[in-house]
C-alpha cells in the first residue's frame, strides 16, 4: 500500500507547454535505462574520478606554499573509484585498491576512511604507508550490505603535499515506478482545484521508497510513502491556478538517488460569473441609524463557485499589509535593546528575565501566527456586507446585503473585492453613503427691525423646527461683537424632539448707533452646519457737532508742544458725556523739548527716545465731561510730536452708553526737526595748564521758522582720556532766526597737543550729530614766588637784614626746587635754599641779605624745577652808612678815663682829668687834644690797616668827641 503525508508546494510558476524541455528523465527513458543493468554501468567508463587537492594546513607558510592544487599528482590509485555490484544482503565483498608512487623518492601515505556500518578498511585506520618509487601498496576494502539498494561511501589518502578522495560506490537492483509520460489537464476555471488521478505500478524488485514533487499551481498526494514491489498505487494530481493563461509543470518522483518527471500540462479560464452593480450609492442616513441596499453575484458558469468579500484587491496587497502587521511587532533595534535593558535590569531582582523573555517570544509568536492566518476579509466600522463568504452553485444567484450606519454627518466611501473561484481578478464593489444628522431648521432666516432708537428695549421671535428622525440638542451660540452683545436668547440651549417646534425669544437693546447686521448661529449637535438667523436694523441717537471741520498746526517743531482750540456742541435734548481719543495716538507719554533739557545726561540724546509702545503725543483738555442740552464745550488740543511725519489723525468722540466714534475731527500737522548749525566748527583753547578749567563758547545759529533743541552729548570719560570736557550748560532751546551759547569747559589731563571730537545733538534728530572740534595744548602748572621783586629798602651796609617770601605750586605733582643768587652770592642767605613744595602747596622762604658796600644793591635770585631753570626774582636794597670799621669798640664811645700830664721840669704835680664839660670854646684848646696816625690812607675792599689814636694836652680838659671819617 502507498502511504504518505501531503507536502505543501512550492511558489506558483506560470510556464508554456513549449517551455518544458526534455531535460528531465522521462518514465520511458529512465525504464531503458534500467534495464541495462548494473554492469553496463560499471563497464561504460563512466566511474567518478579521485578528487585530488592540496593537504589543508592551518600554517601560513604552508598554506602560501600550497595555494592550489598540483599540476600533476605524484600517487596514483587503481582504480580510480571502486564500485560494488551484483551483492546479496549480507553477504560479504573485497575489493583492492592500488596506491602507486609515480614519484623518484619514496612517499608515505596515510591512508583512512570514516566509521561505517557496511564498509570496512581491513588495515589500521589512520596507519602511513611508505610507497617506494615506481611500486605499489594494495589497500583491501571490505563490504557488507543490510538490503538490496544503494551504498555510497570514500577512501581518503593523505601525502605530504596532497589529498586523494577515491569514492566507493555499490549498486543496488532498480526500482522501477511507471509514471506516464505526460498529464494534460486542458482548459480548467481559473482559482478552481481540478484533480486526475494516476495508477502507478512498481515494476522493480525493490520495494520503493518515493518522494513526490510538484510546482504551483499543481500539487500531488500523497507526496511520500512506500511501495512494494510488484504492487500499484493511486496518485491524485491537482491542479488550481490563480492565474488565466496556460501553464507547465513536471512532477518529479525520487526513489533514491534517481528521479523521473512526468510533463503536467492545464490551461485557466475565467468562468461567467459577475456582480450585478459595481457600485452601491446608499441615500442619507440619520446617525445611529441603519440603510440597506442589495447586490446580487451572478453564476452563469456550469461549476459551484465560492466567494468571500476581502479588503485589498490582490492577495499580493494582502501579503504586504501583513508583513507590515509583522513589523509593527518587532519594534526597532535600539529600542527593543533598551527595552531589553530595562526589562533585564527591573527582573534581575526578581529573578525572572528569563521567564519573561520567553513569555514574550511566546506572545510575540502568538501574535504573528494569527496575522499569518487573518484571512483578510472586508471590515469597516460603517458598511457592512451579509455574508462575507459562502458558495452559488451553477448558473444561481446569491443576494448580498450591504448595510450602512453612519456615525458622524460625513461623507464615507470604502471598497470591498469579492474574491470568487473561477475569477482570476477580484471584483470590485465601491461603497457610498452620507450620514445625516438632526434636521432643524428657522421659522424666519431673516429679521429686519428697520430704524429703532438707542436704549429703547425690543422683543423678537423666532422659531427652531426640528424636521428630522433625530432628537436636536441645540444651543444659541452668543456673539462677541458690541451691537450683538445687545442680543439675549431665551432659552439659550434644549432639545427638540422628532417633528418638535421650539420658540425662542429674543430681547434687544440697542447701545450702539448706527446701521447693523447681525449674524447669531444655532448650533445643532451632530450637525455640521449650525441654523443662521441674521437680524439686521439701524440704530439712532444723539449727535454732537464741532465748530469747525479740520484743524491745521502746519509746520510743527519736533519735541515743542502747540495748542489749538475747537468747539463741541450738544445738539440734541438730553445731556452727553463724552470722551475724546484720537485714532492712531499712542499710549506712551512723548517727551517735549523741555523734558529733554532737564535730562542734558541721559542717554536719549545719543540714541534718541525709546518708546516701548507708540508715544502718545496728542492731548486734549478737558478730555471727557458731560454737555449739558444745546451747550457746548471748549476743547484745547495740544500736540507735540515725537515723530517726523506727515499727521492726518481723527478726533474721534465716544458717548458713554450711546456708541463710540458718534464724531470726528480731522487733524492735519507737518513735524519737521529745524537745521542747526554750530560755529566755529574748531574751537581753540591755545595753552591750557594741566588740570586747570578753561572755558569757551560755541554758536548754536538757526535759520529757519522753527524752534530747535540742542544738546551736548556727554562726553564718554575713559581713564587715560587725555581732555576732559563739559558744559554748566549743555541743553538748551535756539528761537528761530537767532543764536545760542554753549559753554564749554576742558580741563587738560596730559602734556601736548590735542584734537578732542564734540557730539552737539538736535532734539529729534540725534542720529545726526553735528561734529565739532576742541583743540588745546597741555603744558605743566605755574610754580612761581608770592612775589617778583623783594624790596628790603635803605638798610645799614654791613648790617644783616631778613626779609620772606612764599613759593606756590598749582599743579597736581610735588616739585623739587632749588635758589641760587647769580651775583654777589656771599651776601645774601636763603632758608631754605632747595626742597620740595607740594602739590597745589607752598613752601615759606626767608633771605637775608648783608650789604658789603653803601649804594644800590640789586641781584637775581634764580629758581631751578628739578634740573631746569624754571624763573628768576630780584633782590634790592640800599646800602647806608660805612663799610670801614675798626677793631676797638668805639661805639656808643671810647672813654679813656683820667689820664695825667707828664711832670714839669720844675717838678708840678701831675694832675687828672677832672671834667668832662665840653671846654672846646675855651682859649687853651686852641690844637686838637686826639689824632689818629696816619691821617688818610686808601683802603681797597677787605683790606685793613692799623691806626693810632692819639691824645695830648696841656691843660686838663674833658675831650668828648673825635670823628673819623672816609674820604669819597
């Protein structure tokens, strides 16, 4: 008996008769061929050759010596495959093998062969042989079958430069299976199984063991078994194409080492079978309700076909969405590593990552298998299609139903594929429908209230019919607009049943004047479109009037305000309280010209004004108050523009609880920034002291009809900024056509000349500096005496004299001085005569002067800075009295006391002098009493002669006087 499981066939294969080639080995040929016989097969030459190669060595060296077969094998075998044939089971056979050394030295060979149940090496497996040169070495293979069938085994042989593989081979007696040579199927419906069944007889005297094998689209059963000899068995062959056209194939049968083909020929139609519609157009639906239409599949063929609705129009599609449904389980690498991680490390403590990987695989398989085996059918959450799969016999019709439910008010379309045997293409069925919601609609899509007056209170009416099969929830939807703000719904929201009429009242009260037209919506749930109700009227009230229709400034100054005036007048009946506003105005406070010079240091002048927001540069006064009846106001309007334009803004008037913009009034300026020009463009300082202020004055000139504002922009002061300046008044205002001062105050910080770059700005324009000039030359700091000229007056020759002075010092640094007297130098001494006077101090000086002659006296003092001679002062004096003076104490006088004339030679007594009266009047005084010896002489300065002084007389008398004195 034939027995075996059915094998699942490979991938269809669409071929033409013409295609298949005899290449195969047909039944009647493979017969022939058996028939000859074992020994016609090992007497044909046809033996496998000994496989020669290289010896595998696992050596770099070797393997680079050895890198491919020799040219010539230097061993040769006999025979070169060693075939067995006409055994009997278990009986045993001997064979002989030759190993012969062609080579001039001798060889050693080893020789061996693998473990084998029914070959045998009848020597030492793995034993080297020496084989002498040009001699032979017989190795004895020994062979002991199980069966009457097919052995295969190999002798391997191992020199030192190569490998013999001798193959060894024993024949078995045939098996013999007759298959035809050819099954034709002829034409067949297409996705339609048509099967033949065959009668095979095993003619061999083996019993066969078969393999059975085929391509799509045919398929064979059983595809495995066994068969006695001498005994038949039934084949069926089946043939199912999935594609229209003709198609070849062979079926292979395998008994062993041998198979044989059997040429399998059909063709595939398309039977009549077809769909009554293509497409089903559902009406509308109400949601959450339900719409059938019907179609019917026609069999008009003579076969019973099975249909089944599927979601994709090929099975190739079907094939992709699952793949991609595969994928979607396998997230990507990095992220199933992280979640591996993750998962590893919170299970770690638990001990059970290992489990847990297995339940997901698990899961994971699980999941995979059962999108293999989805079979794809039609699914959709709004059509739905009875039945879904089922079989029509011949020439009958199946109905099909195909169901609706919209859930939301849209469009829906899908397509099905009906999936039918006989059909080689699905049929295609297009699905359309519309989901309805509720139906409500207005009693009056218009209301028009005409002309109502402000604050006066209305009451409309309208009305919601709810036309459909649904409940309506409705809600009125509140506008954001001013008039529609004035609208009140009542009730604002509810719920209309089925064929239900809801009115809905409206009260109005209108606040803003004007024409209006409103539009208020009432949204519907389910329905996209929510009801409209427009109300449209105009709404009149008070007005106010000006006096005048536009107010001119002309050409405005930057920065400078102007004041015009205007007249609102009330000319209605009731009181109104206004506020003013101007269209465009910002919010922001602008800056005018006298803010601006108050702030002389603020950055603004470099930069000009930063406004965050729009300045606000219009102000009215008063800007809101109430108008009495047919009064009126009197209203300022003030502008000081910060921007350079051109103005045509609108004063707009709002009336508190009337409306906003009731009156307006145009107001039209030009703002310009004048020209200003500043003289001299280079302004010199000539020498300036270090640290000392000087100050002049640059011209602010401007030419035209406008008023400027002009400011100094501060100076950026740096450490080593060699000229310092500033202004006691930096900021100011030029009038038109005249000038305007700016005082400018440097102090010089280092020695030599400078070019100092001044920044004048002009209020409004201050990107555009006007570029001035400071040039100056520092030089050090006066160092100088409290006087020029020490006077000491008549003072006595000889006699010193002191007089004092002060040294000034006005710079910044301490100075070294030092004084030295040009001439004359022994005669004058100055305290302290060198030291240092310190910075911004004074050091006081006292000279003394000694006269060394009578007369004038005048000489130089010079006064030395360091090293260099920095001025000179003098000294002068008139000498007085004498420069001769002797070494006796004279002054206040020179008394002598009493002296004594000599004796008389008649021997008087010597008497004294005894009065100290002045006798110069008497006769006895007639000669001089002193003298002094020599009388004259001639002194030259510093020299000095000594003199005698003399006194006689005859008589006694007091001498009180004697007078020396110098001759020119």
């Amino acid at each position: 008996m034939a027995s075996g499981l059915q094998k699942k066939t490979p991938t269809p294969r669409l071929l033409t008769r013409e295609m298949l080639k005899s290449f195969t080995l047909l039944p009647s040929k493979f017969l022939r061929e058996k028939l000859l016989g074992t020994k016609k097969e090992a007497n044909t030459g046809k033996s496998m050759l000994p496989r020669i190669g290289p010896l595998q060595d696992t050596s770099e060296a070797r393997q680079k010596l050895l890198s491919g077969p020799p040219k010539q094998s230097s061993l040769g075998v006999s025979p070169s495959e060693m075939v067995f044939q006409n055994f009997v089971p278990h009986e045993v056979s001997e064979m002989v093998l030759s190993l012969i050394n062609k080579n001039k030295f001798p060889q050693m060979v080893k020789v061996s062969m693998e473990s084998s149940p029914y070959f045998q090496l009848m020597c030492s497996n793995d034993a080297y042989r020496v084989v002498l040169p040009g001699a032979s070495v017989p190795v004895r293979i020994r062979f002991t079958p199980d069966e009457n069938k097919n052995y295969s085994h190999k002798l391997v042989c191992i020199t030192a430069r190569e490998r013999i593989v001798v193959p060894i081979r024993a024949i078995g007696a045939p098996v013999v299976l007759d298959f035809p040579a050819q099954l034709d199927f002829s034409v067949c419906p297409v996705k339609y199984s048509t099967q033949k069944t065959l009668l095979v007889h095993n003619t061999g005297n083996l019993e066969a063991h078969y393999q059975l094998s085929t391509q799509s689209p045919f398929s064979v059963v059983p595809a495995t078994g066994t068969l006695g000899a001498g005994c038949t068995m039934q084949v069926t062959v089946g043939f199912h194409p999935l594609t229209n056209g003709d198609h070849c194939g062979s079926l292979c049968c395998k008994t062993g080492e041998e198979s044989i083909h059997t040429k399998l020929l059909g063709e595939a139609v398309d039977v009549n079978v077809r769909l009554s519609t293509s497409s089903v157009d559902v009406d509308k639906t109400f949601i959450t309700m339900t719409r059938h239409k019907t179609v019917f599949i026609e069999n008009r063929s003579n076969i019973t076909v099975h249909f089944q609705w599927k979601a994709f129009p090929t099975e190739e599609d079907e094939n992709e969405e699952k793949k991609r449904q595969r994928r979607l389980l396998h997230p990507p690498t990095k992220v199933r590593l992280e979640k591996i991680k993750e998962e590893k490390k919170t299970e770690k403590e638990k001990g059970s990552f290992e489990d847990h990987i297995a339940l997901m695989r698990s899961m994971v398989q699980e999941k995979m298998a059962k999108v293999q085996e989805d079979s794809m059918l039609f699914s959709s959450d709004f059509f739905f299609i009875e039945p879904m799969k089922g079989e029509i016999g011949p020439n009958c019709l199946a109905e099909i139903k195909v169901t609706f439910k919209p859930l939301e008010v849209l469009g829906y379309q899908s397509m099905a594929y009906c999936d039918i045997s006989g059909r080689e293409s699905r049929l295609p069925l297009r699905l359309r429908g519309e989901g309805q919601g509720p139906l409500v609609e207005l009693s009056s899509q218009t209301l028009d209230l005409g002309n109502v007056f402000v604050d006066t209170s209305h009451m409309l009416e309208v009305k919601l019919i709810n036309k459909g099969a649904l409940d309506a929830p409705f809600t009125c939807i509140p506008s954001t607009t001013n008039v529609g703000s004035c609208f009140k719904f009542l009730p604002k929201e509810g719920i209309i049943a089925p064929g239900g009429i809801q009115t809905v009242q409206i009260p109005f009260k209108a606040t803003v004047l004007g024409t209006f037209e409103e539009e208020f919506q009432f949204s519907v749930t389910g329905t996209p479109m929510p009801a409209i109700l427009t109300i449209r009227g105009s709404v009149s009230g008070p007005s106010l009037q000006f006096d005048v229709d536009e107010i001119n400034f002309g050409e405005i100054s930057f920065g400078f305000p102007y004041t015009q005036c205007c007249r609102l007048t009330n000319i209605s009946s009731v009181p109104l309280t206004f506020q003013l506003r101007m269209s465009d105005d910002g919010t922001q406070p602008a800056v005018d010209s006298m803010d601006q010079i108050r702030r002389h240091g603020d950055p603004s002048w470099r930069k000009g004004i930063q406004f965050y927001v729009e300045p606000k540069e219009f102000t009215m006064n008063p800007s809101r108050g109430t108008i009495l009846p047919q009064g009126h106001q009197d209203i300022e309007v003030t502008l000081c523009s910060n921007t350079v334009m051109d103005f045509r803004w609108r004063l707009l008037v709002d009336l508190e609880g009337i409306g906003q913009g009731v009156a307006k009034l145009f107001i039209t300026a030009r703002c310009l920034v004048p020209e200003l020009r500043v003289y001299p463009e280079i302004l010199l300082y000539d020498e300036c002291h270090l640290k000392v202020p000087y100050e002049r004055k640059f011209l602010v000139a401007n030419n035209t009809d406008l008023p400027g504002c002009y400011g100094l922009i501060p100076q950026k002061r740096k450490e080593n900024s060699p000229v310092l300046y500033s202004s006691p008044k930096p900021c100011g205002i030029v009038q038109p056509h005249s000038f305007a001062e700016i005082p400018v105050v440097i102090e010089v910080q280092t020695l030599g000349e400078h070019r100092t770059n001044v920044l004048i700005g002009v209020f409004g324009d201050e990107r555009n500096p006007r570029r001035v000039e400071l040039r100056s030359s520092g030089k050090l700091a006066e160092i100088y005496p409290s006087t020029r000229l020490i006077e000491f007056g008549k003072i006595p020759a000889l006699q010193p004299t002191s007089r004092s002075f002060t040294l000034f010092n006005e710079g910044l640094v301490p100075a070294d001085f030092r004084m030295e007297v040009a001439r004359k130098p022994h005669c004058c001494a100055i305290e302290p005569r060198e030291g240092v006077i310190p910075a911004g101090g004074e050091v006081p000086v006292s000279v003394t002067v000694t006269l060394d002659d009578t007369g004038p006296f005048a000489v130089p003092v010079q006064l030395f800075i360091g090293n260099s001679l920095w001025t000179a002062f003098g000294l002068v004096a008139l000498g007085t009295g004498t420069t001769v003076v002797i070494d006796k104490p004279f002054a206040p006088e020179l008394n002598l006391g009493y002296q004594f004339r000599p004796p008389e030679e008649k021997g008087q007594s010597v008497s004294a002098l005894s009065s100290s009266q002045d006798d110069s009047q008497s006769p006895e005084r007639a000669s001089p009493v002193f003298g002094l010896e020599p009388v004259s002489m001639d002194l030259k300065p510093g020299q000095s002669e000594d003199m005698v002084l003399r006194g006689f007389s005859h008589i006694p008398q007091s001498q009180k006087t004697i007078t020396v004195s110098p001759v020119g």
